[in-house]
C-alpha cells in the first residue's frame, strides 16, 4: 500500500504545514498510543534535537500518548541514535524522535523506533496511518498513560559511545575540533571524546533554537574548515542536528565524507569484508577502491532505512551514505554520527596514521549534486525529454561516469547528479541536465 503521511525518514515538514502542526501531532501520538496498545505495548521514550517547536511538538505528542494509554518517558534533547539505543536498553515499546535532522530550525519531523532500536517496518507505518484517520478515543481516566523524565538519559548514552572505542590506545594527544551543529549532540559528543583522551575545541555548541544547523554541522563545513586550521588540529569530527551523521575534516582542511568513512572502516576489520552496502548516490571512486581490495559494493536506493535493510539481508557490518548517514552494525542499530566517527579513530590510533594518509587509497570521482526546488507533482521516469536527455549524457560520460536523477525524500527538490574523471565535462553535463529539470518542472 502507498503510504500518505511517512516518507522515507519518517514524517516532515515545515512547521505548521502537513502533518507538522501541534493539533496533527497529538492525533498521531494517539494513534501510534493505539497501535502500540493493541500489540500490547505500554511505554515509549521521546527524544528532540533543539530547534524551538520541539518544545510545542513534545508536549503534543505525549498528550496523545497518554490519553491512548501509553507511558511516555522524556528524554529531552538528544542525537536520535541515543533514543535508538535507550529504546532498547531501557526496554520501551517505541522510540519517537522529534528532529528534522539536516533541515533548517523551520523544519521539523518525527521519526520512530521498534523497541529493538530499529526503524519501525512499513506495516507498522501504515498500521499507525490507518488509526490516525480514526476519531481519537481517550480511553477511561483510569487507564490514562502517565509520563516521567528520564535525568540521566546523556550519561547513559556518553558510556555506551565510549565503550564503542575498542583500540589499544585512547586518544591521548589527538587534538580534534567537532562542530556539533547548534543541535542535539552538543551536550553529549564533547564528553564522549574528552573522556577518551583527545584535546577537543567545540563550535556549534550554543543552541538557541533557531540556529540548528545554521552555517555549521555536517551539511556546512566551512567553519570546522577554518576552525581546524586555526587550532592545528589533526582532525576535526561535524554531526548533523540529530547526530546521526558525520562527516570529517583532515589537517589539511579537506573533507572526508560518508564514501570515504566507509571505505576506512574496511580497513582495520578483524575478520575480511565480504561487502558493504552504499547507495545510488555512493562516489564511483569507492566501488573502485573496493573492487581493487575484493570487496563488493552494493547499492540501495537513497535513505538510511534501506542500507540497513539490505546489510541485515546479508549479515554485513558496514553500510553508508555519502551525506554522512554511517552504519557500523557490529556496533549499534541504526545510524550514529558519534559511534561512526570513534570507529575511525581508532583505525588512526591502531596503524599510527593521518586522517590524511589513510584516506588516500580511495580516490573519488568528480562529482556535482544540484538540487532543483519544485513544488509540484511530477513524475520523472514518464518525462521524455530529460529520459533523452539523460541517455545523452551518459553516452557522452561512458563507462567512467554516471548520473542519477531523483526525488528528495525529505524536501520539494529533484536531485541531479552527475560524476565523471573530468570535472568540467561533468559541471556542464549537470547544468544541461538542470535546466531540462527547469524547463519540465518547474
């Protein structure tokens, strides 16, 4: 069945649009209250980052939670692989998180967990729409859930991050600057490295609800650029508002992306890597890099859910997405930028390298990604002009190059992407493409 409300990273919007309005928000809490009650759950944990109407949205959601029967515990603001984890550990029926992730501080979303600390399946999804095109039905004032804050919710999380770092050594004489995005990792990542050792300078530490994501974090690394360079630091580590991406900057001030991440996890791998997953998205350079080292690459559609769903197919360890989405199975279940980022460290402390130097076996194409804002349906596998216009290009690129034209699971964009060996070829192939886009589209 189509889903009407989830996209691919649960349920977003701007806030006070869709679904994304406190009135929406406590119908879905009563409805996801319902639906955990009927397979006879009882308790949820809730999570936020820290844009403003997490506020408004956390107290909606326990209001419908509460009048389905349901307890609800607080866990306030925290990165969504926290609440992954805490959901499991503390043994809750469900995980709600309250972020939308990446998006500007005018966005917001809910994404969701089983009590197994995994994104909730598509039937459980469309169980949870079904009751929510129902009347709310508050059940007998008796029966009402009742809710309480979780205080050491960041203390919990700091250990487990912790007890992820297996190296020989800590990492004592590293000095690394994060950027924690104005969001959600801010109180939590500086202890995590702190604690191991590394001398750690912090930017984007100072959320005020409407600065999440705003000029730092993983979507805009410029200011852990500069701030790496300006501190001589060796590396530097940025989250997105959630916490469940990362990205990296060398000592040089170049960037280190979720391809590359993923390729240096097959690095220092105890047993042989049989595969990893990537996505359609993933660099060719990294399928490259793999091949030569006998290692497979496969390639799922764009979203975290499906890496993860093809790396429990196949019993792997390491998934990602080039935006920063990284997966260490025999680590966590679900995407975490902190856990992501301390795996790597510990491949630089284990061989005594550079982020630099042990980059360099993965060499990435040129790659260019615009996105195109459109505000209305479309369709473009029906669209024959840019199908032409696709097959063109790809004839022009050959064997060494590719593109990928696709819809934004989370925005109103078209997502145009185009790599190749020669940059210039691929920068005038992608605003060919784009301006077909436009042209169709717009």
């Amino acid at each position: 069945m189509q889903k009407k409300y989830f996209g691919t990273d649960g349920i977003r919007n701007r806030v006070g649009q869709g679904m994304i309005r406190p009135d929406q928000i406590l119908k879905l809490g009563w409805a996801v209250g319902k639906v955990l009650k009927e397979r006879g759950g009882q308790r949820v944990m809730i999570g936020k980052d820290t844009r403003i109407s997490g506020y408004m949205f956390e107290s909606a959601l326990e209001a419908g939670l509460i009048s389905a029967g349901v307890d609800v515990m607080l866990l306030g603001p925290m990165p969504t692989p926290a609440i992954a984890y805490l959901t499991q550990t503390l043994h809750a029926d469900c995980g709600i998180v309250i972020s939308a992730s990446h998006n500007p501080h005018h966005d917001n979303g809910i994404k969701f967990f089983s009590g197994q600390g995994t994104k909730i399946a598509d039937e459980m999804e469309l169980a949870i729409e079904a009751a929510f095109e129902q009347d709310i039905d508050v059940v007998a004032s008796e029966k009402l859930g009742k809710a309480r804050r979780i205080d050491d919710a960041a203390g919990r999380y700091i250990e487990f991050c912790k007890s992820t770092y297996q190296a020989q050594r800590k990492l004592d004489g590293l000095k690394i600057v994060l950027d924690c995005a104005n969001g959600a990792t801010y109180h939590v990542a500086p202890s995590v490295f702190t604690e191991l050792g590394a001398e750690v300078a912090v930017i984007g530490d100072k959320p005020n609800g409407i600065n999440i994501n705003l000029g730092c974090g993983a979507t805009s690394l410029d200011a852990l650029k500069e701030a790496v360079l300006s501190h001589q630091a060796d590396l530097g580590i940025a989250f997105d508002g959630d916490g469940d991406r990362v990205m990296m900057v060398d000592h040089r001030g170049e960037v280190i992306d979720g391809d590359e991440i993923l390729f240096i996890l097959t690095l220092d791998c105890q047993s042989p890597v049989e595969g990893v997953v990537g996505t359609l998205m993933s660099n060719l350079g990294l399928e490259n890099a793999l091949n030569e080292r006998g290692i497979a690459l496969h390639r799922t559609a764009v979203g975290d859910r499906y890496v993860m769903e093809a790396l429990v197919e196949r019993d792997w360890l390491f998934g990602a997405e080039a935006s920063g989405h990284v997966l260490c199975m025999h680590k966590t279940t679900t995407g975490d930028g902190i856990v992501a980022a301390l795996q790597v460290l510990a491949i630089l402390v284990s061989q005594e390298k550079s982020l630099h130097e042990i980059k360099q076996g993965m060499q990435k194409y040129p790659h260019v990604l615009k996105n195109v804002r459109i505000e209305n349906k479309f369709n473009l596998d029906l669209n024959a002009p840019l199908q032409q216009t696709i097959a063109e290009v790809q004839d022009v690129l050959g064997s060494e190059g590719r593109v990928l034209i696709r819809a934004s699971g989370t925005e109103p964009l078209i997502r145009v992407m185009v790599e190749g060996k020669d940059f210039a070829l691929v920068e005038r192939c992608a605003e060919r493409l784009v301006s077909v886009v436009q042209a169709e589209f717009s």
